[in-house]
C-alpha cells in the first residue's frame, strides 16, 4: 500500500473555500462541472462496464444531503442511485456489517452515491459502543479489504468526509430548531451525538488514517460554507470520470442492410 499524505483534521479548516476565491466563481464552477458529470454519466452508461460509487460521511448537519443535489442535479434520475444509511434493520443486524452495503453498491453503468455508509461502523458504533471494541478494530481492515474488492471488480470509491466545525453545527441545529421547513429534520438523537463531538472527531481521524487507501482515498471537504463544499466535490467527482473516460461503443450499421420502418 501506498503512504499517502496524512489528513490531518485539525490542521484543516471547515471554513476553507478550496481552489475558489469567491461565491459567484464557485457557483459558476459548479454550474459547468455539474452539466459534464451529467453527459460523462451518459457515456458511463453506454459504455455499461464500470462503476462509480461516491461515500458522502459527516456529522449531522454537514450537507451530505444538500451535496447530493448540488452535485449531481444535472445526472439524470435513472443514471445516479442515492442510498441512506440510517439505523440497522433487525435483519442487517443479523448479518454482517457490510452485508446491506454490498447490496447497494452501484451496477455497471451508474453512479452511487451512500449518504453515510459502512463508515458509520468505524464512527457511531465506535463512539457509542454499540460493537465489542475488538470487532471495530478488525473493521478499518475489513473495510480496506472490501473497498478493493470492489475497485478490482469495475467500481471506482470516491470517499467525502464533509468536515462542518462545532459552531457553524450549532447554528444549523437553531435553525433546524427553528425554521418550520427544517424542523421535521431534528432529532435530539443529534444533541446526543453533539455531546460526544471530540469522541467523534476522533473517530474521523482513525477513520481517515487507516482507510485512505491509494485504491479508495478519502477528501476532506470544508462544509462551512455550501457553495465551497458542492464545487469542491464536483470538481473532484468531474475529474475522477474525466480519468474514467467511459466511452460511447464503436458501433457501426453502416454495412447492414437494414431500413428503419
Ligand atoms: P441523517 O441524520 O443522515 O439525515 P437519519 O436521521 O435517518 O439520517 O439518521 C441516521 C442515523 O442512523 C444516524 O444517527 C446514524 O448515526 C445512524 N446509523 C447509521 N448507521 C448506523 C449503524 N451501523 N449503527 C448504528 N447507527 C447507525
């Protein structure tokens, strides 16, 4: 395995704007990559042969729904699957971890994308003991292990931790608090998890430490500010098709003898 730089969370800042100097150059950005990441999934389609699977992990209230429609508004609906992870079932809980994750892992010719993931078992389970400390600890490898299989198999990981800070989480819970349209997404289930903030932020640093692998790497990405997290993951999402390069077939009907009745 490759030794990739380190990320370093604390090192940086949720507020970053990434490559874009301003709102408007980000939104114009996005604007363009959205459309390409739209026609290169048409050819990813084609093509029928490769996959592409985007990991969307963050605390609550760090936009991984809001990124989803950013970033991948202009792919048509049939092109991209969008799969929740929330609570296990009764029935995932009697297999293993990764059971329902394989079973949502994008066919040939698609993009998925996971609003959280089989990540949350290195994080949530972490923090909150849900696991015996033993089975976690085999997990990073058994994720690595898993991430392979499936870049060996056609699908390309792309791994997004959406990295929001403490205060401007605050202000998104008030507000959810708040605003009529945004109250049906709180959950003191979150003020739970907020209280274990610095369990969390430790658990995102092991997590980044023993799962960014040279065949599935991990981006983190200021989620301060929205218009900066959308463009910074459309800018990389646009880049990792580009370097797919699906292509249309080479099919040809000149030498047929046939008429379109
Ligand atoms: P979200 O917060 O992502 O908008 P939900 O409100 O449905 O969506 O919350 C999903 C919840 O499920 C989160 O609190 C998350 O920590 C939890 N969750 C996800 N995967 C697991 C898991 N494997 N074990 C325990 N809890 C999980």
């Amino acid at each position: 395995m490759t030794v990739l730089p380190r990320l370093d969370l604390a090192a940086i800042d949720p507020a970053g704007t990434g490559p874009f100097a301003d709102k408007e150059a980000a939104a114009a950005q996005l604007a363009v990559d959205a459309k390409a990441i739209g026609a290169l999934q048409d050819r990813l389609h084609a093509e029928g042969t490769r996959a592409l699977l985007v990991v969307l992990q963050g605390i609550d209230t760090s936009g991984k729904d809001g990124t989803v429609r950013g970033v991948f508004g202009e792919v048509g609906p049939i092109g991209v699957a969008v799969t929740p992870f929330g609570e296990p079932t009764r029935t995932e809980l009697a297999h293993d971890f990764l059971w329902r994750i394989h079973a949502a892992v994008p066919r040939r010719g698609m993009i998925g994308v996971f609003n959280r993931s089989h990540y949350e078992e290195v994080l949530v389970v972490k923090v909150r003991n849900l696991a015996p400390a033993a089975a976690v600890e085999r997990a990073y490898g058994q994720i690595n292990d898993f991430e392979r299989l499936l870049v060996e198999t056609g699908t390309t990981v792309l791994k997004f931790m959406l990295h929001v800070s403490k205060d401007e989480q605050r202000k998104r819970l008030e507000e959810r608090r708040r605003d009529p349209e945004k109250r049906w997404k709180f959950n003191p289930r979150d003020l739970e998890d907020r209280g274990s903030w610095d369990g969390f932020a430790t658990a995102y640093q092991t997590m980044l430490d023993r799962t960014s692998t040279d065949w599935a790497p991990w981006t983190v990405v200021p989620a301060d500010r929205k218009w900066a997290r959308n463009a910074i993951v459309a800018d990389r999402v646009r880049k990792t098709l580009e370097a797919m390069d699906p292509k249309y077939p080479d099919l040809d009907w000149s030498g047929q003898e046939f008429s379109v009745p």
